[in-house]
C-alpha cells in the first residue's frame, strides 16, 4: 500500500461500496504489538493494576493512519489500513 494506489473500502454495507486514492500514510499510528493481560478473571470480579500476570500479543497489532480520497461526496477521510484493500497499485 503506496500512495497514488486505487482502494476499496473492505466493510460493505449500505452506502460503504466506495472506492478512492490514497494521498497520505501515516505508518505506525494506531495499536502497539503487546499489552498486559490477566488470565484468570471471573465474571463480576474488580479488575486492579496488581493483577497483570503476562504480557500477550495483540490482535491487530500496530496498524497505519491512511488518507484516502474517496470518488463519491464523502472527500477526504482517514481509514485504518485494516479496513481498506488495494484494487491497483499505482506504478
């Protein structure tokens, strides 16, 4: 994903079938790679910060800030890089 390339926003929906051009990335803006985690939590227990017993992987990780033009009326928005795919890459 470079900018110029021509992209499709992934989540389809009602007024979501969208495509545009990206103008600007903003590498490593959202998420981290890690984050502290409790493994044994019941239902309906206090959560407290002593409580931190590993530090685990996220889901996402970290993810990119992406300006993207899109061709309906919508002009310019930022998307998460996780939510848009790359149709044509830009030469």
């Amino acid at each position: 994903m470079k900018v110029g390339d021509l992209v499709r926003f992934k989540v389809r929906g009602p007024g979501r079938d969208m495509m545009g051009l990206i103008f600007r990335i903003d590498e490593q803006h959202y998420g981290s790679n890690t984050a502290y985690k409790i493994s044994n939590v019941e239902r309906g227990q206090c959560i407290r910060p002593n409580m931190v017993d590993f530090i685990g992987v996220t889901e996402d990780g970290i993810r990119d800030r992406v300006l993207v033009l899109w061709g309906d009326e919508v002009g310019y928005e930022y998307c998460d890089n996780t939510d848009i795919e790359v149709i044509s890459a830009a030469g």
